[in-house]
C-alpha cells in the first residue's frame, strides 16, 4: 500500500503512542512537529544511499554564464536533485570530472547526463523503505512529543538498523557481477 506522507508521520506517531494526525495543519503538537520534522527527515534518508527507486538520469540545461574558474562550463541541476552519482557524455552516465556548486553542477563538456538521487513521490517508496522512513521518523518524533531521552536513543539505533536492512534488499536488487578478468582460471585453461 502506497503511503503519503500524513500515512507514513502517523504510523510514526502510533509507534511512539501518540495520536495520529489527518493534516499537518492539524494544530495539535503532533502535526506542528510532524510537519516540522517530515521533510527533511525523507530527504536524509534519501540522499543517505543510492536508492534503485530513487536513482534517474537527465540531460542538464546549459548555462550562458560560464564558471569563474576550474571549469568550463555550468549547468542547471535538476529540481529535484538531492545528490549526484556521476557525470558523463550523452549517452554514457559516468565519466567526467565534475564540481558541484550551489545549484549548478560545473565541468569541461558542454553536455552533461547526470546520474542522481532525486526525490519521487512518496507513493513511489517500496515497502521496505516504508518502514525507514517510519522507524526514522519515530526517533525524530520521540523526544519533542515525549521528552524521554532513553527511548529516543533505542528508537534511533532501530532506526539504523532499518536502514541497513533497507539497504540490503536494494542492493539485491541489482545484477550481481561477474568475473571479467580472472587470471588462475586463464592460466587452467
């Protein structure tokens, strides 16, 4: 079941025994820390790991302006843009050297595919990553709603290990690599 992200702030919320919220308007204190909280919490979680669901690639726009030093040219970064990956030529996602700079991302080549963790919509979080966002949230829910230390600790190492879960089933995710290159199978051949 896909979540938004009241869902998923009021699953943290119960797990932490407080009242569930229908708003971050609310008024209650729940929702003032919810909405608080939220989005930043997501987009750590995000940018913290190269999510299979999380990762695209662009074409970025050229800017007339070029950088004052080091660099060649700058290009836009994409709106949603949380942390790049690689850089490469059109039709290769790595390759160049590149710098990051406020919102523009500088290098020698004109043209720039970038490959990046960008922000989807919550209805577009696996279930696995759900329950990061879940679990993290609680922790950071814990000590303002209510102000027990001890708990806020043991919430945030579940939380770690959530994500260290989360991690794991992604990365099973993708094709395993073979040997390319292996010279005691060469030398029996």
């Amino acid at each position: 079941m896909a979540l938004t992200p009241i869902g998923l702030c009021s699953r943290a919320l119960i797990k932490i025994g407080a009242g569930s919220i229908t708003s971050f308007n609310d008024g209650t204190a729940e929702a003032e820390v919810a909405d608080a909280l939220y989005g930043s919490t997501r987009d750590a979680l995000l940018s913290a790991n190269s999510w299979s669901f999380a990762t695209t690639q662009a074409t970025l726009a050229l800017l007339a302006d070029p950088p004052l030093g080091d660099y060649d040219y700058a290009h836009a970064l994409p709106v949603d843009f949380l942390r790049a990956l690689s850089a490469g030529s059109p039709g290769h996602g790595r390759g160049l050297g590149y710098r990051i700079v406020g919102t523009t991302l500088q290098t020698d080549a004109d043209q720039v595919t970038l490959t990046y963790v960008y922000r989807p919509a919550e209805a577009a979080f696996p279930p696995f990553f759900d329950q990061v966002v879940i679990a993290r949230l609680a922790a950071e829910f814990c000590l303002p709603l209510t102000e027990n230390s001890s708990r806020a600790e043991a919430l945030t190492k579940l939380a770690e290990l959530e994500f260290r879960r989360a991690r794991l089933i992604d990365n099973q995710q993708d094709s395993q690599l073979g040997f390319e290159d292996f010279t005691l199978i060469e030398a029996r051949a």
